[in-house]
C-alpha cells in the first residue's frame, strides 16, 4: 500500500511540473485573446490595411507595421507623408495588447488610443481625424459595415479607432518554441538556447524583460549602467511627463519575435541581435559577454518566436464619386 501511494504521488508529480516550470519562471506563455468582438475585428482589420486613412491614400497602418515582417518595417525609422524620416523606430504590433501603454514613451495609454495618433501627425500618415472620417463615412459599404457592428447609424474617429483596437488585439503569436518548452515540451529548445535562457536570467535580463510579452510592462533608463550613445534626439517619457528623472525612460519593448524585428532599440541603431545584446549588456548591465555566451542567449531569443497570426487578407471597398481624393506628395 505504501509503494502505490508514493507511485500515485510521483505520477501526480509528472503530471504537474508543466505547470510548476511555466510558473515559476519570469516569463510566461502567450495565451489566445479571450473577449473578442469578431464584427469589430473584421471592421479593424480593412481599415489597419486601409491607405485612404492617410492624406495622400498611401500610407496604411500596415505600412508601418507590416504583418509579413513582424509588425514592422525593418527601418531604423518609419516613412512618412512627403517622405518624411520618422524621429524614432517603429515597434512592432504583435502582441501589442500586452504593452503597459503605447509608443515607446507611453504617451498613449491604450491600442484605441495609439490608432488615432498616427492618422492625424503630419509627419506620419499627414490627414486629419475629420478628413480620415469624412473619407470613410463616404464609402456606402463602410456606412452599412459600422452599421451592423457598431448598431448605430454614423462613422466617427472613436469608432474607427475602436475597430483597428480590436483586431490589433488579435496579433499575438502564440506557441513558440520557448513557450513549448515552458509548457512541458523538453526536447522544445536545444542544450544551447536553454544555457542562453539560464544565462539571461542570472545576467539580470528578465528584471526588464519578463511577462507574457518579455517586455513591455515597464519604463526603463536607456543607458542604466553606462551611458547609451546616440544622435537620436527621443527623451523617453520625458517627453510625456516633463520630469527629469524620466529623461531617457523608454517602455521595454518585447522580446517576441526579436529576430524579425531589426534594427533595435528606439534609435534603430543595432542592426542584429548580436549588437544588440551585446549593447544591453554593456550600457545596461555593465557586462560583456563572451562570444559564446552572445551566441547563447542569441539562440535563446530567436526561441520566442511564435506562430503570427494568418488571415485572408481584406477587400477594402471602393470609393465613390463623392469621396475626397488623396492628396499626392512628391
């Protein structure tokens, strides 16, 4: 009787350390959104691919934020209205839903509220709210679409970004390697990532970087250890709050899919994962690794990469006679 019961308990063991090991480690598996709206996601889904949102009808969200280059455009800084070179990297949308705020100094507090802000920068996608609304309200099958979803007659900026919220809520990229692994899988990653993940927590890495989204739930000194130097201009949340101490506070970006996500950094200034880490251990821990541990953790980064989220892509409506015509730049 004896025997039996330690079997059972060992068996009980097994069959809970998947969930003891995702537990207690810093960083934690991506789960499907939960709460959807489909109606409003499909909505959010033409007009994050919509270029009509944009002064010159050629500029999208997309644009900025490819979803066949991991959210973003691989640019040290976006593109603009009138070939505009943005000020700052663009960051990636995936998994965006899970950011403590938007942009990289936090200026807007949610997805809703980041979608508006490019529409109406001038040196971004260069319209206004009123024109992106004036254009969209004269589209008769974008008229019955807000209707259906949203129940009233009327298009209006609240709406519009509400839509692109949601279906930006939807970019998470589950099942990664390393969420595998996390999750029970033993053989998920090899010996050489699971010795870059080690060394990632004991070099202090995880103090930032941790959650489901291996970043992005905090503001952190850009240069914490040792100075970061740079010709980029960006103050961080300085900018936001006009406190001195949040001079170079930048929003950790996440580490999901951080191999499809060059250049790093706010400044785009690293153009590979090996730059980069071996920058952040540098300015930010005041270490530098070696060669093979560089590769290691290396290794261990490119596990978070998970499964991006495939659709068919939207037919967008067409316009009519009475919808204000782009504005073309040179």
């Amino acid at each position: 009787m004896k025997k039996r019961s330690i079997f059972l308990l060992s068996s009980i063991a097994l069959t809970l350390t998947p969930l003891v090991l995702a537990s207690n480690e810093p960083i934690q598996p991506i789960k499907a959104p939960k709460g959807i709206n489909t109606a409003q996601v499909e909505l959010g889904k033409k007009l994050f691919f919509d270029p009509r949102l944009s002064k010159s009808g050629f500029i999208s969200c997309n644009s900025c934020h490819n979803l066949s280059m991991g959210g973003t455009d691989n640019l040290k800084s976006s593109i603009g209205h009138h070939w505009n070179q943005g000020p700052i990297n663009s960051p990636t949308v995936l998994n965006a839903t899970f950011n403590l705020a938007q942009f990289w100094d936090g200026r807007a507090k949610d997805l809703k509220e980041q979608a508006g802000g490019p529409i109406a920068n001038p040196g971004e996608m260069g319209s206004t709210h009123e024109l992106a609304v004036e254009i969209i309200k004269s589209i008769p099958a974008y008229q019955q679409e807000f209707k259906k979803t949203f129940g009233s007659d009327g298009v209006d900026i609240d709406k519009i970004t509400q839509a692109i919220a949601e279906f930006e809520k939807t970019l998470v990229t589950p099942n990664s390697r390393f969420d595998q692994w996390l999750t029970g899988k033993k053989d998920a990653i090899s010996d050489q990532e699971k010795a870059g993940y080690q060394l990632f927590k004991s070099s202090g890495c995880t103090a930032c970087h941790n959650g489901v989204a291996v970043g992005g739930n905090s503001y952190q000194k850009m240069g914490a250890v040792n100075p970061y130097k740079t010709d980029n201009k960006a103050e961080g949340r300085f900018t936001v709050t006009k406190k001195d101490a949040d001079k170079l506070m930048f929003k950790v970006p996440t580490l999901r899919n951080i191999e499809l996500t060059y250049p790093y950094f706010h400044d785009g200034n690293a153009a590979t994962l090996t730059e980069a880490v071996n920058t952040m251990g540098d300015v930010q821990l005041g270490k530098k690794f070696s060669k093979d541990e560089t590769a290691s953790i290396v290794a261990f980064l490119k596990t978070l990469t998970g499964d991006r989220p495939s659709f068919t892509m939207p037919i967008l409506p067409p316009s009519v006679d009475s919808t204000p015509k782009p504005v073309p730049f040179k």
